[in-house]
C-alpha cells in the first residue's frame, strides 16, 4: 500500500486542485500574499500525509534525519506544485 492509496490524501489532492484552480480567479492584488498561503498551505497537507506515510517505516525514520533526504522532499513539493499549475 501506498500514500497515494490513502482516502485522506486522495482528498487532500483534491483540495489542493480546487485551491490552485479558485486562487488562479483571484484579483491580482490578492496575488502576492493571499494566494501564495493558501496554495502553500494545501500543499503542505498533501505533502505532509505523504511524509507521515514514509516515516511509518523503520528504514526511513532513519533517512527522514539526513539532509539530503529534506532537500528530496522539497524537490518532490515543488515538483507537485509544477504539476498543479499545468
């Protein structure tokens, strides 16, 4: 099983969408602030189901404390990010 099979992050990937589809009609003062936080606040739901999801793991538990293991993460983010606004 993984993450992607979860009922929760199935959900939250909706909400992420739906996040990114509304704050794309959003007036172009909201664009700098507004917007930016609320797509970076759906996003960290679905990225953080999906790094909760890892750690349950013995192995990875001990890679989570790696360096190069956060900066991963933060490429798989903004890689998911890229995603939603193609």
């Amino acid at each position: 099983m993984a993450y992607t099979d979860l009922i929760v992050w199935k959900k939250s990937m909706q909400l992420a969408k739906t996040v990114f589809r509304v704050t794309g009609t959003f007036p172009p003062s909201q664009r700098y602030v507004l917007v930016p936080q609320m797509q970076r606040a759906a996003l960290s739901i679905v990225s953080n189901i999906a790094e909760g999801f890892r750690r349950t793991q013995k192995k990875s538990k001990i890679l989570c404390a790696s360096p190069m293991v956060q900066h991963l993460n933060w490429k798989r983010r903004f890689i998911f990010l890229m995603s939603l606004n193609s």
